[in-house]
C-alpha cells in the first residue's frame, strides 16, 4: 500500500467539522467523544485559544485519510498500537513468531520421530 498507515490523517468520515478530533482519534486509539469534550474544555474552560488556530492550521495541513487505509476489522486497533508503543508491538510480533515456530518444531519432531502408530495415520490422511 503507497499510503502510510502510522502517519496522521483527517478523518472525514467521522467528522463533525474538519476531520481533526476524528483523525486525532483514530491516530491515538482514543474515543473521539473523549477528545472533542477535551479540545473544548481546553478551549473553554482554560481559555486556550491558540487551540482554535491550531485546529485550523492543522485541518489546512493534514491529508484526508486514503479510501480502504485499515482493510479488516482489527487493522486499525493494530496499527494504532504500534504509534504508540512500537518496541512493544514488534515484541509481540517477535513472541508470536517464537511461538509458531516452536509449534512447527513440535510438528516437525513428531513428524520424522520412530513413532508407527502417528505414521500409519498420517498415511491413511493422505
């Protein structure tokens, strides 16, 4: 896929406005009611106005996120792991590797062992 899927993108689809609480909801995994009530209670309540500037350079700067970026169900929840903690993810990775090819020596020693009993029934399988 050209598009890269842990860069930050306006999410139009969920948009109440520009994209941006969406987009930084689904960079960040966050639920974006969460980070709408926190964008306004900062504007608002801590009068943080330079968030409005922000919104709006942000929403003229950020592309649109692609058509099809997340292509099955639970793409999107991992790519939002690997933004925020990538050593994690590529450990996770690296353990569920480790563990498919114990698995596959299992398979392998049970395979080639002196065992009759295991070769006969993997010879009617076939």
């Amino acid at each position: 896929m050209a598009s890269r899927r842990t860069k930050f993108y306006l999410d139009r689809q969920n948009a109440k406005y520009k994209g941006v609480c969406a987009g930084i909801a689904d960079y960040t995994g966050i639920d974006v009611l969460w980070i709408r009530l926190g964008a306004a209670a900062l504007t608002l309540l801590a009068q943080q106005w330079w968030i409005i500037a922000a919104y709006f350079v942000i929403a003229w700067i950020a592309e649109d996120k692609p058509q099809g970026l997340y292509h099955d169900t639970g793409d999107a929840e991992f790519w939002q792991g690997v933004r925020s903690n990538p050593k994690r993810s590529a450990a996770e990775v690296r353990s569920k590797l480790r563990d498919i090819d114990r698995r596959m020596a299992d398979v392998e020693t049970l395979y080639t062992s002196r065992n009759t009993q295991l070769a006969s029934e993997i010879d009617s399988l076939r």
